[in-house]
C-alpha cells in the first residue's frame, strides 16, 4: 500500500490528463521537481551545505560530553549555546531532504541504502530522546564535570557514531549499486523489489505512453 | 560566462592527465567503491571543519558560548580546525587528480579553488587576531584582510555568472542573510534591511550594467548583489547581548568572520555544484 502512495506520488499527483483520463508523463508534480533542474539542485545544495551547520555544532557538544572540548566549561553552557543553531540546522535539513524525497519518492522508498538511512535517522533520535529525558534527568550532578558519567558517554559516542553513518548513507545513495534492477537475494528483498514490480504493473493502466 | 583551469592553464591538463594514467591512481578512479570511500571521507572532513570554523566564527560575532573567552575558544577548536582541513585538502587532491580531464574544465571547481584561498586567508586572520597577534592591525594583517575580502567577491562574482552554476550563489546569499539576521539586534534590524535594500539595489544596477543581460543572470547578480548587501551592515552589528557600540578594530573582526564563514560556505556549495555543472 505504501509502495502504490509513492508510485501515486511520483507518476501521477499532479498529473495532467490525456483524453483517456490517463497521467501524461513527466507531468506530476514529483516529475517537475526533478526536472526543474535549478530548483532541485538549490535543494539538494542547501541539503548538503546545511550538513556543516548541523553535524558540525552537534559534533563540538558532543565532544563536550565526551570530556575532550572545553572540559572546564559546564556542560549546560555548551550545550544551551549551540544546539539552538543544530536544531535550526535540522530543521532546514529535514524540509529540503523532505523535499527531495517528493522528487523522487517511488524510488526511493524501493532504495535500500535509503532504507538503512532512515534507520540511522530514527537510531539518532531515539538516543536524542533517550539522552533528553533519561540520561539528562540529573544534569545538575555532572553538569561540572570534566570527564562526565560513562552512560553520558556512551550516549554521545553513540550520537556521534549515527550521524557519520547518516552521513556515509546519505553519500552511497548517489550510487545505483543496490538498485532492483541489479539487486538479488537479501538487499532484493529488504528493499521489497518484487513489490516495486507488482506496484508499477499495477499502475501502468494509468499512465499515457 | 565560464572561466576554469582547462583555459587559463592549458597545459596543466594533459600533466594531471599523465598522472592519472599512473596505474595506481587509475585503479583508484576506477573503482568505484575506493572514490566513494575517499569522496564520503571529504564530506566527513569537510562536516569537522565547518563545525570548528562555524564555532570560532560564531564565537567572534559574540552569537555562542559567550561566557567562554574567545581565546579558548579558537585554542580548543584549533587542532579541529587543522585536521578538517588538511584531510579535507588530501582527500580533495586524490579525488582531483583522479579526475582531472572533468574538473579542470569545470566553472564550479575553479570558483572552489579561488574561494578557498579567500577562506583560509581569512580564518587564518581571525585565528591570529584572537591569539593576540595584532593581525588586524599589521599592515600585513591589513593586506590579508583585503586580499581574502577581494577574493572572496571574485569567487562571488564568478559564482554568480557563470552558467548552471549560479544558483548556487543563491545559497550563499541566503546564508548570509540567515545569519546576519540571527547577529543583529532587533532595534537595529529595519536600518539594516534598509541599507541592505540599498546596496542590493547598487549592486545590481552597477552589475547588470557590467555584465548585460543573459539567461538567468538577473537572478544570479540579484544574490551576489543580496550576500554584498548583508557584508555591508555587519560593521553596525554588536551582537545580541550587549548594548554597546562596536567601532574600529572589533568590528572589522568582526566582518572578518562573518565573510570567513560564507568564503567557507562557498567553499562547499561550489564544491556540491561541480557535480551538477
């Protein structure tokens, strides 16, 4: 059902309509967003430039908790400084990756290193949330500490460990090396290939030629 | 219009070319999972030093850990800043000279080149003034200033004319404006969108008259014009906590890092769009 909403999204939202009631191709919304060309490329542009912004001040209070930047300086100082510009960050990171999603939504849900890239994604928020309402409840007790507790530790190693695979994900997702045309076996099955071919035969009724 | 490496030094291709056909760099080209390993790796390098740059500069413009002295800071981001750097410069030339006969011809990595050099003039700057050095005023420091500031507008300048590259110029357009919103005190902020609209509109008026009318240069010359208005007003800006003036030689280190930060952040947008020109 999720694969037919995107295969929708890509090929037929926004579609024009030939006498048949049929999409015309490279007419949906999705298609023109990504033959925009300038459009998408300031998109995908920000997307990565933006990177710096957000990995970057997440790494420097990450390093803060691991006790190797400013370990005379409280925690709470650090932190309270720059996540405001991490989450500002996300935030423009999260709206274009949405938006580069719509450009090409089909293929990427059927796009396995997408597939563990949003997993990284989800991992990092969890040890967010984790870290925000468990492991900072008593911040107050090693807000001085150089070397803060091991749990906080771990906690910051394991952020900064999920966003470098995000990161290494996001890169390997420029190539087709896992694509269903090439793919088999396991990765063909994690990245539901079978479905992908179902879906498009599905669809194709749909489409103008 | 397109100014690249393949034109202005010609005979550099065919000796990167030379060296690209040594075995050990072709088999690196050609496999490809080797390139994405190096290429990843130069995003990663690329990611620690943004963040180091970002943190200094933002330190300098009084907008994070302004309990900390400045000083510290630049001590503790320091080794990042080095090591962000030089790996980001190695994995750079690996990929460079492996793929030599595509990017020399290439507009997006000549405006890399020439932003990168405004970069590093200018973070070295603010790194020896904050150390105490008196970079700022040395007639040295003087000169590095306006070499960084002058290359820095020349990178803008090509990044903003040349063909399918120039959307990108708007990307640093919009950072500039981003942060200088964030840097300014509201009570300031209708002076500067004032002088900001002003000098835009100079900027363009002067450029379009330079330059002409082509496909799509309205838009570019629209954001050069948008990143010079938001250079301009920074000599105004006194940060968000404080009540103070700030005049002389505080300002123009000031100045120093907000252009140090957007030569970086052209530095990475011209990096992304020599995959896309």
């Amino acid at each position: 059902m999720i694969s037919r909403f995107f295969a929708y999204l890509q090929y037929q939202f926004g579609a024009e309509l030939d006498g048949a009631g049929r999409a015309v191709s490279d007419t949906s919304w999705s298609a023109q967003l990504q033959g925009s060309e300038q459009l998408w490329m300031l998109l995908e542009g920000t997307h990565v430039v933006t990177l710096m912004l957000f990995a970057g001040s997440i790494l420097f209070v990450d390093l803060r908790l691991l006790g190797v930047l400013l370990p005379n300086r409280p925690v709470s100082k650090v932190a309270d400084s720059i996540l405001p510009y991490t989450v500002g960050g996300f935030l423009v990171m999260l709206l274009t990756g949405t938006a580069l999603f719509f450009a090409n939504p089909f293929e990427y849900y059927h796009n396995v290193i997408f597939r563990v890239k949003l997993v990284f994604v989800v991992a990092a928020a969890i040890n967010i949330f984790i870290f925000h309402f468990r492991v900072q409840a008593n911040r107050g007790a090693w807000d001085d500490a150089q070397r803060p507790p091991a749990k906080v530790r771990f906690a910051a190693g394991t952020s900064i460990a999920l966003w470098v695979a995000v990161i290494v994900a996001g890169r390997c997702m420029a190539y087709d090396w896992f694509s269903c045309d090439m793919a088999s076996g396991f990765v063909a099955a994690a990245e539901q290939c079978q479905e992908r071919t179902a879906t498009l035969a599905a669809i194709e009724p749909g489409l103008a030629q | 219009m397109t100014i690249n490496f393949a034109n202005l030094l010609p005979t550099l291709q065919p000796a990167l070319e030379s060296v690209a056909r040594i075995p050990i760099v072709h088999y690196l080209n050609e496999t490809i999972w080797i390139f994405a390993a190096i290429e990843t790796g130069h995003l990663l390098l690329l990611t620690i030093l943004g963040g180091a740059v970002l943190i200094l500069n933002l330190r300098v413009l009084n907008l994070v850990l302004t309990d900390v002295p400045v000083e510290e800071v630049e001590r503790t981001t320091r080794s990042w800043y080095r090591f962000g750097a030089a790996g980001a410069i190695v994995t750079g030339v690996i990929m460079g000279i492996t793929t030599a006969r595509t990017l020399l011809p290439n507009g997006a990595f000549f405006i890399k080149m020439v932003a990168l050099i405004a970069a590093i003039i200018l973070s070295h700057v603010v790194a020896r003034q904050v150390r105490g050095s008196r970079a700022l005023e040395s007639r040295s420091g003087k000169a590095a200033i306006l070499a960084g500031f002058a290359i820095w507008l020349a990178a803008m300048f090509l990044f903003a004319t040349t063909a399918r590259v120039n959307p990108g110029s708007i990307l640093i357009a919009l950072a500039g404006a981003a942060l200088l919103s964030v840097a300014t005190q509201r009570r300031h902020r209708p002076a500067i969108i004032a002088a900001s609209a002003l000098a835009l509109s100079g900027w363009y008026v002067s450029l379009d008259a330079l330059v002409g009318q082509s496909h799509g240069i309205g838009i570019a010359l629209t954001s050069t014009g948008l990143v010079a208005a938001a250079s301009f007003p920074t000599y105004s800006m006194d940060g968000r906590d404080t009540d103070k003036s700030i005049l002389g030689k505080e300002a123009l280190q000031r100045l120093t890092a907000f252009v140090s930060t957007l030569a970086w952040i052209t530095v990475a947008a011209a990096g992304r769009w020599i995959g896309f020109s």
